[in-house]
C-alpha cells in the first residue's frame, strides 16, 4: 500500500555542478505536475514529464529543479549597441531641450543603463545535463516511492488495528446481546 502523499530529494554534485531535485505530492484524482526548474531545461520538459510518470500515476506533483554551475568556463559579456545608441540620443535630447541642466554622460553611465550591458549565454550541453538530470530525477523519484511505502506501510496498520478492534467490539457485542 502506498500513501498518496509524499516527498523525495535527490542531488547530484559533482565537478562545481549541483544539480538538485525535489517533488512532493498531494491527492489528486489525475495526475498533475506541476515543473518549476531553469529555462535551460525545457527543451527536456517531455522527457522530465513522462519520467515522473512511469513512476507515479496519480496525485499533484511538484517538481522542482535547481542547477548551480560553478564550473571554471568562459564567460563572455554582450553588449547592445542599438540599446546605448538610443540611451546615448536621448541623453543628447535631453540635454538640448533642458540646457540650464548640469549635464554630464560617462561611459561608465552609459555602461550602467538597464540591459546594455549583460553577461552571455553560455553553451548549454544538452546531452551531458540530460543524463545528470535523468539518472537524479530518477533517484528522487526512487526515494519519493519508498517514503510513499513507509506511509502506507504506517496508514495500513493503523486501518487493520481499527478493524481488529471493531471486531472485537463486534464480537463482545454479540456475545452480550442474548443477555
């Protein structure tokens, strides 16, 4: 007997990656999960839904995925021109019709307008996160089940002593009926 609640974790952690997932559940008549993990994963969104369902068949899920890359990688900084450019106009505009206004533009200004400047995407290696993910996704699914089991264990025992004790009393009744 499994309990339809439960919760399970499991993390990977190794070489500056830590890759940690999380699901709980609650009774649901379907099944309903519910992901939350980084946007660098939903290109495996059906993969990471038909894992959890080849392990649980109903109830509300809630997965969560966490990544953190401390890998020593390249990082790269991108810059928007078109973005600066129209920052740069507006401050001359801005200058020209307000011309009694003390008026100073540094680059360093410039730099700190929103979404000049931003740090760069870098590669995402699909399939190396999608065998962490999958092989963890799995552990976690694992201990999910065998908390579920240790419940239900829990709530099966207490259903059976509830009816050991009903027909106890059904049977004292019955023998203090003819009385």
């Amino acid at each position: 007997m499994l309990s339809m609640t439960g919760y399970g974790k499991a993390e990977y952690s190794q070489n500056g990656i830590t890759l940690t997932v999380e699901l709980k559940t609650v009774n649901n008549r379907f099944l309903d999960i519910i992901p939350k993990y980084p946007r660098a994963f939903v290109s495996l969104d059906d993969l990471i839904r038909k894992t959890v369902q080849s392990k649980i068949k109903r109830g509300r899920v809630e997965l969560f995925v966490n990544l953190i890359d401390n890998r020593e990688t390249d990082k790269t900084i991108d810059v928007d021109y078109s973005l600066a450019t129209g920052y740069y106009n507006a401050f001359n505009s801005l200058k020209e019709r307000f011309p009694d206004l003390n008026a100073e533009m540094s680059l360093y200004s410039l730099m700190r307008m929103p979404d000049v400047i931003n740090e760069g995407k870098a590669s995402f290696d699909e399939d190396f996160f999608k065998g962490i993910l999958l092989d963890t996704l799995n552990k976690a699914l694992d201990n999910f089940n065998d908390m579920r089991k240790v419940e239900g264990d829990k709530l099966k025992a207490d259903v059976l002593s509830r009816v050991d004790f009903i027909e106890k009393t059904v049977l004292a009744i019955s023998q203090r009926a003819p009385l």
